[in-house]
C-alpha cells in the first residue's frame, strides 16, 4: 500500500503522542499509515520496513522514547525523509529521548522535532510543508489552516 506518511513508533505506549501528528494529517487530508516498529524489539521488522519504504511512503515520522533509536536507525535504512519525535519519558523527561535522536553523525540525518505532544503535532506539519512543496491543494489547505490558528490567538490576555 502506497500513503503520504509513515507514521511510527517504538511501542504502544507511545501512541498518545504520536496520536498528535496523525490528527495533524487528518485535518490537512493526508494519507498516512500507523505502524509499531521497535528497533530493539522488532529489528527485523524496522530492516523490512526501511528497505520497502523508497516508493511507498514521501516521509516518515518515526517516535520513540529512552533509548530512542528508532528515527536514526530509519534514516539509516532509507533515503526518505525521516521526521524524529522524543516521546516523554518518565525517568529522564524526554531529555533522553531528544538526545537519542538528535545527535545523528554526518550523512543519515533527522529533523528532530521537540518533545512530546508538540514534537509530534510539528512533525505533522513538516511533513505536510514538505508534501506541499508538489501538491497545491495541499499548500492552500496548509496556509488556511495556518492563518486560522494565528486568528484564534487573542490581542490582549485576559483572567481564566
Ligand atoms: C521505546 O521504549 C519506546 O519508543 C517507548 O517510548 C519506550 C517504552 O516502551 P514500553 O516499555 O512502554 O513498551 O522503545
């Protein structure tokens, strides 16, 4: 099966962040796909599915927390563009996570987002920003949905 983006991450718990970025892609009318690929507990299903990626999916975003291996291992795999979420930990607060991703050695590079909820709700964003770059009805769906949240931010604050 061919969709825009590849959504995945390390396991089930990490599903309630990564929730963020598929609700992104629904409101944008993206196609996208939710896999759970573990690069510790399911390396041979993170090798199948980087190998098999080129042609099948335009960018993936891949969320994983601790020993956050997976986006770098992806990258590694495949030429796709691969978007890093750090999921919250509970030990380290992400801090672990974030460094697990980020800190790529030249040549397998990914765009790492910020932790948690925001990171995955971004990564949502950039992969449409990137699928925009070919798609104009995407591109206009994009800036709408932008301006509409620059409209719901008010002037002046007031007392909750
Ligand atoms: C990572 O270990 C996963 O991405 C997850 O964030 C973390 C904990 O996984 P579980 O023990 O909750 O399955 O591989």
């Amino acid at each position: 099966m061919t969709v825009d983006v590849g959504i995945i991450m390390g396991s089930q718990s990490d599903w309630p962040t990564m929730k963020e970025a598929a609700l992104v892609l629904d409101q944008l009318g993206v196609s996208y796909e939710t896999k759970i690929v573990s690069a510790h507990r399911t390396p041979d299903r993170l090798w199948a599915y980087g190998r098999a990626a080129a042609g099948r999916v335009q960018v993936i975003i891949a969320g994983a927390g601790g020993a956050a291996h997976l986006p770098g291992m992806m990258a590694s795999k495949t030429r796709v563009p691969v978007i890093g979420v750090p999921v919250q930990t509970k030990a380290l607060s992400g801090v672990d996570s974030l460094y697990s991703i980020v800190q790529m050695p030249k040549g397998y590079p990914v765009a790492t987002m910020a932790i948690g909820a925001a990171g995955a709700a971004n990564a949502g964003l950039l992969a449409a920003g990137i699928l925009a770059l070919q798609d104009a009805g995407l591109a206009a769906r994009l800036d709408a949905w932008r301006a509409a949240l620059s409209d719901s931010i008010p002037e002046e604050p007031k007392d909750e």
